[in-house]
C-alpha cells in the first residue's frame, strides 16, 4: 500500500507561528505579573457599541442569510470608494472596489490574479510571513528586497529594481510596515511605482495600517492620482484594525475594474462572497465612527511613545524602527536566535512577541513588538522585565 501525502508546497511550510508562540507563553508563572501579550497585530481596546449594535442588526436580518454578490455589497463598495477619493484627493468608484474577508485573502487573491506557478514575486525583506508563505503554496518564487536596518527598514530601490528587471512580476510592499512599522514616505512609493511600470510589474501596496498614521502625516501617497495607475497599482486594506473586528474577516482590494474582473474569479473559486453582515455594518460606520477612530489613532500614538519611553532606559536594547502597531527591536543576545530570546521572555518575563527570524532573512538580533495590543499602563512595564 501506497500512503497517500498531503501537498508538497504546504506540507514544507511551518505551523503556524502565533500558536506557537502563544504556546509558550503557557509555561510563564506570572511571577513578573501579568502577561503582556504583544504577539498579534489585534486592537487592544474594544469596538465601539454603535459597530456592535450595527453588526447585530445586520446579522439579523434574513437578507443577510443569502450568498452577496462576489466583489462585494454595492452599499460598501461606494462608501468605502468614497471615502478613499476623499483621503487621495483621486476618482475612484464601486468598481474600483473588491470586498474580501480580510486582508489577508485580499493578497492570495490579488497573487492568483496576477501570478502563477513558477513565476517570482519581490517581497521587502523583513516580509510579513503570510504574504510569503501564500506565495510558497501557490508554487510562486520569491525575490528579497533589501531594507536595511541602517536605513531605518526601508526598501532600497536598487534592490528592488533589480528584483523588477530579474522578472519579478509584482513587488508587494506594507506601509505602515508589518514587522517592523517603517512608514515608507510618498517619494519612496512614487518610485517604487515608478519602477514597476517601467519592467511591467505590479507594484502591491498593502496598507492594512493606513489609518494609525501621524494625526498630521496627510496623504499617504499620490499614486492613484498617477495617469493610467490601474495598469500598475493594487492597493490592499483592512477593516479590521480601525473597527476592532478581526473576527469578521473583512478586507478591500483597490484597482482598475479589469483587475476587478479577474479578481471576482478567483474569490467565486475562494469563498463566493465576503461575510455580508459585517458589510453593511461598516457601510454604516466608516462614516459614522470617524471621529471614534482618529481618538484610537492618537491613543496608538501614546502606547508608541511610551514604548520609546520604555527602551530609551534600556541601552543594551534598541529600537530599529517603530510605526501604527508595530516596533522592530533589536535585543543584546548576540549569542541567541531570536526565537531563543523569545521564548525565554515568554516563558520567564512574561512578554510575548515574535521572533525576527519569522519575518525574512538576517533578522535573528530583532523581535516584533505588536505595542497596540497593550495599555500604556502595561507597556511601562516592560521597564522591569526587560532588565
């Protein structure tokens, strides 16, 4: 007999690596006090009730019951391209909008769109892991662009530039970045676009975290105000940071109505249709909550200014670079991987966090520190536990 084997391309990949390191975070005492867990990118402050009384009211209706159409409900997609035509000063319509369940869908579904088996795609190194093990399971290669610790995390466009002419047919970017929090400026985005269409590539441009920029940053980037920009430009977001609803899986693809088109295929194969309560919940609230939403803005800003409180007495660590919900900290163990120092926080001091090594090649002196999780309070904490 002949025992049947799961898919190569998965079974190569590693659990995983929020449970595992939540895991071992199991094995901490409590004797530093509580744990603070800074693993995983959720909000640590609760929706507000106006989005759960919004969200039971559209679950309950039987409407709801029923398959939506695939690229989303027609209500969310104008508001949400409304919204985005405010923010980038640009004309954007519903079909300029796909709904997905989360972002992360959003990416496997714009890399099936526009990828296959055997070709290569440019990540930044640092990368978010699941940009790169979607990738893996899909059969695509990968390409690293260097974003050096020296240059605070950003990516170096003669780096991407020769990922791009190496025939890598998309460059995937994160801004504000996911591990490290590095916020790319307009200029840099410009030319990174600027590069993708020159080799024919797609430039991806998640911004999960747009809305947890500097309360005086402006716009992000200039790029859908760029002539025939659907020829080069996704953009990927994330409802589930600014509304506090992880567990709804709601995300948006931004690009030309073509791309669109070809996206609806894949998310018909996929799941058919993003969950529907949720999105005529946030129809309701992207309005609604705006100014609920600049308030969690500024009190992200406090837990980041207290985290650079925190490590400005801790010579032996530093800070690489520190944005929206994430700081990218390097730690004195020269001697220690990454996932040795963090687990022994875990397990001895009671702070969990996410190994460098996770996220990209050359990475074992830092760990990501998802500071949104925790209170101010909390994160003055770590003073002690980091000692």
């Amino acid at each position: 007999m002949i025992a049947a084997k799961p898919n190569s391309l998965v079974a190569r990949l590693s659990a995983p690596p929020i449970p595992s390191v939540v895991a071992w975070s199991r094995e901490y005492k409590g004797e530093k006090g509580p744990l603070i867990d800074l693993s995983q990118a959720v909000p640590g402050y609760p929706a507000h009730p106006e989005m759960l009384r919004l969200l039971a009211e559209a679950a309950g209706q039987q409407a709801m019951t029923g398959y939506g159409p695939i690229e989303g409900e027609p209500l969310l997609r104008k508001t949400y391209a409304a919204h985005l035509a405010a923010l980038y000063g640009a004309e954007l319509s519903a079909g300029n909008i796909h709904i997905t369940a989360g972002c992360n869908q959003a990416f496997m579904c714009a890399a099936i769109a526009l990828a296959g088996a055997g070709d290569t795609v440019a990540l930044t190194n640092p990368f978010y892991f699941n940009h790169d093990t979607t990738l893996s399971m899909l059969g695509i290669g990968r390409r690293l662009v260097d974003c050096a610790a020296a240059g605070g995390f950003l990516p170096d466009p003669r780096s991407a530039e020769a990922a791009l002419a190496a025939g890598a047919k998309m460059l995937a970017v994160v801004t504000p970045n996911n591990p490290t929090g590095a916020v790319y400026p307009p200029s840099l985005l410009h030319e990174l676009f600027v590069l993708c269409r020159k080799y024919g590539a797609w430039l991806i441009l998640d911004e999960t975290y747009r809305d947890f920029l500097g309360e005086d940053y402006g716009r992000p980037h200039s790029l859908l105000s760029e002539p025939d920009w659907e020829d080069t430009l996704v953009l990927l977001y994330s409802f589930s940071k600014s509304f506090c609803i992880p567990g709804h899986r709601l995300g948006a693809i931004t690009a030309g109505p073509k791309l669109i088109a070809e996206i609806a295929k894949v998310m018909d194969n996929m799941q058919i249709c993003a969950p529907r309560s949720a999105q005529i919940a946030v129809a309701s609230a992207l309005p609604a909550l705006a100014d609920w939403r600049a308030g969690n803005r500024l009190e992200i800003a406090r837990r980041a200014d207290a985290l650079r409180q925190v490590f400005s007495g801790l010579p032996d660590w530093k800070i690489g670079a520190i944005g929206a919900y994430f700081a990218f900290v390097r730690h004195p163990h020269a001697d220690r991987s990454s996932s040795e120092v963090a687990e022994k926080l875990a397990r001895e001091a009671g702070i969990v966090c996410l190994p460098g090594a996770y996220f990209g090649e050359g990475q074992e002196r830092y760990l990501r520190l998802a500071f949104a999780n925790a209170d101010v309070g909390s994160i003055g904490l770590l003073s002690e536990r980091l000692r």
